[in-house]
C-alpha cells in the first residue's frame, strides 16, 4: 500500500515540532530565562540560528519552548472534547428521537452560540487567564464538534443489518455502540481529532496573542507575537519566526489529517485501485 504523500509530510512536519517539544524538556540551545540586553534584536546567525527577541533570548529556544506549551495545550483540549463529545454522541444516536437526544443536541446548540474566544474569556474574567483556562474553553468548544460528528456517523450504522443482529442477539444498545459503533467510527474520529488539534494549535496561540492564555514566563507562540508587534518594522524575524512555526504546525496536522482521511477511508481505497 502506498502512503498519501499528503500524510507523509504532514506526518513529518508533525514530528518536527513533537521532538522540538520534547527536546526542550532535556535541552535548548540557550536558557530562555536569562535576559541578554546586549544581544537583543540579533538577525539569524551562526550563534542564534533564528536571532534574538527584544530582551536578548533565543528565539529558537523560545519557539522550542512555545511548541511544548502550545501543543499541550491543544492535546488536553482535544482530549477534553473526544472525552465528552464522543460519549454524548453515541448516546444521543442511540436515544433518537427521544429527550435525552434532544437536550444533547440543544446543548450542543447552546455551546456553539459561544465560540471559544468568548468562553475563554468569560473563565478569564471569573478564574483568571492561564494556560489552564485556555484548555478548558478550548476543550468545552470541542464537545459539539465530536458530539455532532459522532452522532451523525452513528445513525448511520444503526440501520445496518450487522447492528440489526446485534440487538436481536439481546445486546443492549450500550453494548452495541461500545462493540460495533464505536469502532466503526473511529477512523473518523481519529480524522477530526487532527483537524481540532491543528485548530486549537491556532485557538491557543489566538488566546496567547490577547492575553488569555498561558502567561509569562511560559514561552508561547502566541505571546512572541503579541511581543513582536512593534518591532516588525525594525527586526521582522521576531515576528516571522512564531508565525512561520504556527503555520507549518497547523499546515503539518492538515495534512496528515487529510493522509488519514485518505488512507482509512475504504471507499477512497477503491477509487486508488
């Protein structure tokens, strides 16, 4: 079987910024808390491959150590929304029609009226902004999103003859959704779960650039170029360097949800041979 190429590099633009992450855990090439007002504003060089910030620190550290934030971050909300909304789901597709599906869907509803931005900053203004809070308005903005898919994908599969013998065998519809709906969808989770971590790649750093998310001395993408604003002018690279590296994250996850798609989607399969 060959692999898309889609998933080839977007799994390697992936990886890229996953081993940057880890890396930064065990090693940087300079210490982002030490301040070097001498060597601020330096281009690229052999010293600093991706030059110096205002205050002298290591962009390339820097951008190491926002990738560790910004990844987690996105994960943990990923996680939040799969753990929630992919439950709910297969709930409301085998209550249909009735009114736990109902309340379900309309809660649903309620949450999409509150995009992520505004939840976050409803939290901010009773708990405080935190990379914390950014992972719990992201993670509540991505419950609809896996609750919605899921349910749709699930009724689909109800009427199939296979889920027909399961529930004249006597299995319960939890047991049914658990042994044969659930991985039946999975593929299609695993496909969205890269498309919302790529977006709450973006959410955090959106978050980040305002404020609301993780604070210093916490290395953010979004907070470099928050910081960077100003300086476009007269030092670009403070500012291009954060945005290159949010837009090959999110370009990378793109892609490799796209390869998923391609590979685990048996009737595009078909269409390849």
């Amino acid at each position: 079987m060959t692999l898309p190429r889609s998933l080839i590099l977007g799994t390697f633009l992936s990886v890229l910024f996953l081993g940057a992450a880890l890396l930064s855990f065990v090693w940087t090439p300079y210490d982002i808390q030490t301040l070097s007002i001498p060597s601020r504003l330096q281009t690229p060089s052999l010293t600093h491959w991706l030059g110096t910030d205002q205050l002298g620190r290591d962009i390339l550290s820097m951008i190491m150590m926002g990738a560790r934030t910004s990844i987690a971050v996105a994960l943990l909300a990923v996680g939040i929304g799969m753990g929630l909304g992919v439950p709910l789901g297969l709930l409301a597709a085998a209550r249909r029609g009735s009114l736990l599906d109902e309340l379900i869907m309309r809660g649903n509803d309620l949450i999409f009226a509150f995009p992520s931005l505004v939840i976050a900053i409803l939290i901010t203004a009773v708990f405080g902004a935190s990379a914390m809070n950014a992972i719990v308005a992201i993670g509540i903005f991505n419950i609809p999103v896996f609750a919605r898919l899921t349910r749709g994908a699930a009724l689909s599969l109800w009427s199939r003859d296979f889920i027909l013998a399961a529930r004249v065998s006597g299995k319960s519809a939890t047991r049914i959704s658990v042994e044969h709906i659930l991985p039946n969808i999975a593929n299609l989770m695993i496909v969205q779960g890269t498309i919302q971590f790529s977006l709450g790649i973006l959410a955090e750093a959106a978050l980040s650039y305002i404020g609301l998310g993780a604070q210093p001395p916490t290395a953010s993408w979004g907070r470099m170029l928050a910081d960077a604003q100003t300086l476009a002018s007269i030092a670009p690279h403070v500012a291009l360097m954060p945005g290159l590296a949010i837009v090959f994250m999110v370009l990378g996850l793109n892609l490799m949800g796209d390869g998923l798609r391609d590979l685990l989607d048996p009737r595009l399969q078909v269409a390849r041979t």
